[in-house]
C-alpha cells in the first residue's frame, strides 16, 4: 500500500529520507501476503473505523469473520475506553475459534492500536491463534515475506 507497484517509490522514499536526517538511508521492504492474519493491521482497521464513528460492534464482528476466513484458526479483539461515546469506559471482547493462550507451542500473534476519538482514546487488542509449533520446527511468522 505505501510502496505502491513494484516498489516504485522506494528510491524516492529513500531519498526524501536521506535528504531529511543528512545520513545514508537502508529501506527494507516486507510483503505481507494475507493483512488479514496480521494483528497489528487488523487492528489499525478498526481503529481507524472507530475513528470514522463506525459502531464498535460491527467492526469488531467484520475484522473476527474476516480473519476466520482467511485462514485463521481463532481470533480474539478487545476494544476498551469510550465506546459509543458514553460517559463511562468499558470493555467488549469478541472471539473465534480457538486461542489457547496457555499453551507455549501455540502460535498466537498479537497486536494493537489506539482510537483517538473525540470522546477521548480506545485502545484496540487483537490476538490471533495461527496454529501449533511442533517440537523440532523452527517458528517463522508466515505472515512476512522478506525481500531483499
């Protein structure tokens, strides 16, 4: 989305920087194949709709389904603070599937973000439960594709 096709902004990017600190400037640039099943994306999408004054409900039940049929094996977000823009702050969780989070070999991302609304701050969790590490196997978020 920033880089634009191909990575044709890249070296333009790379040379504003440069231009900005006065120092050499390394890019390193990673595709994310399915933003879905990224956390921290997931939840910059609904806070940024909490933002737009979208119901905290339908964001919430849009981003688990559409995690779930991405591919994710279980999704829980919390969204915490003003929400409706009422005087008292409260917590609503939504969850999916399954998110062991006792369990160590389970293979559970986790992100955040915040809403600054004009009721004040509602800050977004999001885990999202990707399946079992096996003993013996080495964990790669399979989220990120680095390109070198």
């Amino acid at each position: 989305v920033i880089i634009g096709r191909k990575g044709a902004s890249v070296n333009v990017l790379r040379s504003k920087l440069q231009d900005m600190t006065q120092k050499k400037v390394k890019i390193d640039v990673r595709e994310i194949t399915k933003p879905e099943l990224d956390p921290t994306l997931v939840a910059e999408s609904i806070a940024e709709q909490l933002e737009r004054r979208i119901s905290w409900k339908r964001a919430m039940k849009q981003a688990v389904q559409k995690t779930m049929k991405a591919g994710g094996n279980g999704v829980m977000i919390t969204v915490a603070g003003r929400l409706g823009g009422s005087d008292m702050g409260r917590v609503d969780t939504v969850r999916e599937g399954r998110i062991p989070r006792h369990t160590l070999r389970a293979a559970i991302e986790y992100g955040t973000a915040e809403a600054n609304t004009t009721y004040g701050v509602i800050g977004v969790k999001v885990w999202v439960y990707l399946g079992e590490i096996l003993p013996g196997e080495e964990y790669h978020a399979h989220l990120t594709i680095e390109a070198q």
